[in-house]
C-alpha cells in the first residue's frame, strides 16, 4: 500500500523500505523511478543534492548498488607507475607537475619502470601508467617498455595513458588520435584510465585547466577507444570551484557517451584536495559532501556499471563509508602513487590484499578480488 513499509529483494537479500520515510526526505518520486529502472534527470540529481538528509540518499544509492552487485565488493592487485611529472599543461589545480629542470621533477626510464613492476611485493593483475604530458618523451619508448612489460608479465593489463596524455602524443608525433590508440593497443595497452576528465563545463574548465584536451575531445578519445576494443575508466574532479550544475551536467553527459559507444567500466569520483594547489578554493570540501556526491553518481550513471571508493583521495576510512553509498569497488593494492599524495593525500602508499580483505568484511560486504576488467578472480 502506498506510504506504507514494503520489502525489496535484491540479490538475495530482503530490505524492508519506508515509502514515507523517503517521500518525507522529498525523494519519493525518485525512489520510485529507481524502483522502476527509470532513468534520473537533471532536475532529479538537483533535488539529491538539495536533499538534508544524507542517511536517505544513501539509502537510494545502496539499493541500486545491491540490485547490481550484492555484497561485492571488487579489489585489483595492481601496480601504479607515474612515469613523469614534467608537463606542459600547467593546470591550476595541480600539485604534481613540474617544469623541466624545476626542483622534484623526475622522470623514469624504461630500467626504472621495470625495476619497479619488479619490485612489487605481488604480481600486479593491473599496470596503471599515466604520467605528465612531457615535451620529449615519444610515442616508441612506450611502445617498447610495453612490450618488455608484456613479456615479463604476461599475466597483467596494462592500463595506460589518460585520453589528455594520448591527444598530446598524438600531437608530438603528427598522427591522429585513433592512430596513436591502434598503435599503443599492438604494444599491449588494453585499458584506458580516466583521468583527465576534471569537470567539462567549459567556463570552469577554462578557468582551472585552459591548456588542457577539452571535454569535447576528451569523450571522443573514450569514444575511439571504445570502438577499437578498449574498455575504460571516467573521472570527475569535484570539490573546486565547479558548481553543482557542473557536477550534473558532467555525469550526464558522461552516461550519454556510455550510451553511444558503451565501453566504460567504473567511475571514480575524484575529491578536489588543496594541498600545494595554487586553486584558491573558498569552500573547502566536506566529508559530507564526498559522501553525497558517490551516492548521486551511483544513481544518475546508470550504465555504467562500477563506482570507486578510490582510497588514495578519500582516505581508507571514507573509502569504507563510502560502500555504503553506492561504490562497489576499492581499488587496489596499488604499492606507490604520486599524484595524490603530491596534492596532500595522507592515506597509506600501499595496501595488501589481506588489508583490502580485512576492510572490505569489516563494512559487511564480501571482497572479490578481480581483474582489470572485473571479472572475478
């Protein structure tokens, strides 16, 4: 009966919902387009974010996430390489480049970047490569480290560049996007990573980004990708100056690009963090609103099929909360990051896999440990 308590079955499990409790947050209407597989609008993800009560919205992004993966949740034994942080890009939020020949500007070569795959304390299932957009650095050295790779670790996807960093190899090389893509696919790249992405709203993207791949070009990358075979990852930087309509228009217009072309696997959202930043940000962000904007995500994405609680920028204790909210994955082992933790992130470098276990379980949900396109281990 209607404004009454009622059970839902998902994946086994029976909750019971309060149909008053949810009209009484103002969220009625939604729960009832969730229930029946509707699409959210705009307007529908303006209303979450307006909503006060925080323990509702999670409750929201939680049934779609048990209705899609249960009590799972993923984790990959993967490896992080930041080859570089020398970049022409010079965006205003960055905290992890650097000019060439300013202080604590590095760059690895191919032996450093083997030395270090080598050195990780598991087998990676996962090799995450992304870096800054260097000047010199040519499209052949990683044409030839990603064969080295492929040879010593036959077992692992290499998961590699950022759609920013393929349009700039493009660029130096003076070939096409979709050339530099099929060229880096025959060395053994299969995924690409998400990052990049920021905030598409132009005037917000010029103003903390202007040098960088527009979104435009950005999802056309994706989109490229995707139809070559690629499977990939999107981002949201969130927590800067973007505003909330910002927030939503990103999401939309990430899902209608998972419509045309289909191939993303998860989506990260990325808290901005000020640490080394020269963004002057007026409003801080607030674990509050992390936890809002996971949760909104689950619900507006609806084809795509994973949402991260990427520890490194949340922390491992939010990371854990934020399984509540709608994420269903949790990274990795990941062993060295520098992007992060170069913008202040205080989480640990590494973790192992009976950590993730150990943390995972202690949320209540069931780890599963996957590969890079999660499938289950």
């Amino acid at each position: 009966m209607a404004g009454y308590d009622f059970y839902l079955r998902l994946n086994k499990g029976e909750y019971m919902i309060s149909k008053n409790y949810f009209n009484n947050a103002g969220l009625g209407s939604i729960l009832d387009k969730i229930l029946a597989g509707d699409r959210l609008s705009i307007e529908d993800g303006h209303t979450l974010f307006e909503c006060k009560d925080l323990t509702a919205l999670g409750t929201l992004a939680s049934i779609v996430r048990r209705k899609m993966h249960g009590s799972k949740t993923f984790y990959v034994l993967n490896r992080h390489i930041n080859y570089t942080n020398i970049c022409i890009n010079g965006c205003l939020f960055c905290a992890y480049a650097r000019e060439r020949g300013e202080q604590g500007a590095f760059q690895l070569s191919k032996e450093d970047i083997m030395e270090k795959l080598r050195s990780a304390p598991v087998a990676p299932r996962e090799i995450h490569v992304v870096g800054g957009c260097h000047p010199d650095i040519p499209l052949s050295f990683f044409e030839e480290t990603f064969v080295s790779i492929k040879s010593e670790f036959p077992q692992a996807v290499i998961k590699s560049f950022t759609a920013v960093e393929i349009a700039h190899f493009a660029k130096i090389e003076g070939i096409s996007t979709i050339e530099t893509l099929e060229r880096l696919r025959k060395a053994g790249a299969e995924m690409l990573p998400g990052g990049g992405a920021e905030i598409f709203a132009p005037e917000t993207r010029r103003k903390i980004c202007p040098k960088k791949l527009d979104a435009d070009n950005w999802l056309r990358v994706h989109g490229e990708a995707h139809k070559l075979g690629y499977s990939t990852n999107c981002t949201m930087l969130f927590g800067h100056i973007e505003s909330i309509a910002d927030r939503l228009d990103h999401l939309d217009r990430l899902r209608k690009q998972q419509d045309e072309t289909g191939g993303f696997n998860c989506f990260i959202p990325l808290p901005f963090l000020t640490e080394n930043s020269r963004l002057e940000i007026e409003h801080p962000l607030t674990g509050i609103d992390e936890l809002k904007t996971i949760a909104i995500s689950r619900l507006m994405l609806d084809n795509i099929p994973h949402i991260k609680a990427y520890w490194v920028m949340l922390g491992v204790k939010q990371a854990q909360t934020a399984l509540h909210f709608g994420a269903d994955d949790f990274d990795g082992t990941v062993v060295e990051e520098k992007i992060g933790h170069m913008a202040g992130a205080s989480s640990d470098q590494a973790l192992t896999r009976s950590e993730l276990e150990e943390m995972i379980r202690g949320c209540g949900f069931t780890p599963v440990e996957r590969d890079a396109a999660f499938n289950e281990v």
